[in-house]
C-alpha cells in the first residue's frame, strides 16, 4: 500500500476529491493547514505570527491506496488542483509498511 500526500490550494480541493471519489478511491482525509504555496492574490496571504513569514491556509489531502492505483491518483491530483500558476502544490509518495483496522486490530 502507499500513502499519497497533496499540498493543494484550497479553492481546489472540492474538485481534487470529487475526481478521487468519482474514481473509486475513498481513504481520503483533508486537512487545513498553513502553508508556503504562492498566493493565488493577496486576500489568500497572510502574515503568521508564529512562524515570523506570510502564509496561506492551504490544504493537505492525505490518500491511502494500492500501489497500482497511484499513477491514477497523481494524474487526478494534477488534473483538478491546477490553478494556473507554474507551482500549485506539491504531491509525495511514501510506502506503507503494515495496516490494522481499529475495530478488530487485525491487519488488512
């Protein structure tokens, strides 16, 4: 299994997941968090106190499936996250080395 990991912006991710879901994937979790995509105009951006830099609240999509389902996935992320800009997010791959249901914590 792998584990697919999208920093979208977040006008975008309506239709990221509707793709995904139309497309029969369904371990989907979306996550708002603050991050260092470039701003699509200057009502996105906003300067965090915390971190000392500007930021936009972007989305991070977490996706679990089968690693033959990962090329679709990343073709569908790309597809529907476009926003027109050179850099509208970022997509990592990363292996998944077991998995346990919580509700019998036997492995699937």
């Amino acid at each position: 299994m792998k584990e697919v990991k999208a920093f979208i912006h977040r006008n975008r991710i309506a239709d990221v997941v509707h793709a995904l879901k139309t497309a029969g994937f369904r371990n989907i979790s979306v996550i708002d968090v603050k991050g260092m995509l470039k701003a699509l105009d200057s009502q996105e951006r906003q300067y965090s106190i915390e971190i000392g830099e500007k930021v936009i609240t972007e989305v991070k999509l977490e996706l679990v499936c089968e690693a033959d389902q990962v090329d679709q996935a990343i073709a569908l992320i790309r597809k529907n996250g476009r926003t027109g800009q050179p850099d509208a997010g970022w997509i990592y791959v990363s292996g998944i080395d077991a998995s346990y249901r919580i509700d019998d914590g036997n492995a699937s």
